[in-house]
C-alpha cells in the first residue's frame, strides 16, 4: 500500500477496498504520488492527491473519477451495493438501504440536492 495511505482517510471502512485498488491503479502510473486527503463529500468518494509530473497526473484523474463514480453504488460502511440517501439534517450519504440509520432516506432525484 501507497506510504501515505491511512493517515487521512475520512470515510466509513464499506469504502477501503475502493481506496486500495484506486492507490494500487495510480501507484502503477506513478509510485511516487502522493495522497493530501480521501474523504466522502456529498455521499461520493472524494480523493485528493498530486503527481510531480503531469502527464501522469492527467492519467490518473481519469482513474480517481472513475473509482469516485463508483463510491456511488457502495454503501461506505458495509462494502454493500449502496445508493445516495440524505438525512433530516441535510447530510448526504452513500449506505445500504437495510443497514442506514432510520432518518436517512433514499434521494431519488439528484437535484434533490439544491434543497
């Protein structure tokens, strides 16, 4: 695993097995990379991270988008097939409908967001 993995990740372990093949895809690419943060920002997987040279950090974006696209389909703490819920105070998560706590539901429409 990458030397910075671990020290600022800030999200549920349902998304380690994401953050472990994205390192393994871009340490591939580049083994000298370096990770600033990986976080849940708005129910997606957000990763945050620098190349010293650019064509490979251009290389890796495609990767980073891909994997955080796919966040949105797995429930950040249980590793299940998730979807996008939100709460009663507004916080946006991706969960396992079975297993999310009670005052999260189901946003159904992504411009739900804008309320």
């Amino acid at each position: 695993m990458h030397k910075e993995y671990g020290k600022k990740i800030f999200c549920g372990e349902g998304w380690y097995q994401l953050i472990w093949d994205l390192d393994y895809q871009l340490a591939l690419i580049d083994p000298d990379y370096t990770i600033f943060q990986i976080k849940e920002k708005y129910g997606e997987l957000a990763f945050y991270y620098n190349s010293k040279d650019m064509r490979k950090y251009y290389m890796m974006s495609e990767i980073v988008e891909k994997y955080e696209a796919m966040s949105t389909s797995v429930c950040e703490e249980t590793g299940l097939p998730g979807e996008l819920m939100k709460n009663s105070k507004g916080r946006y998560r991706t969960l396992n409908r079975e297993n999310a706590p009670k005052d999260y539901k189901p946003v159904h429409n992504l411009y739900h967001r804008l309320d």
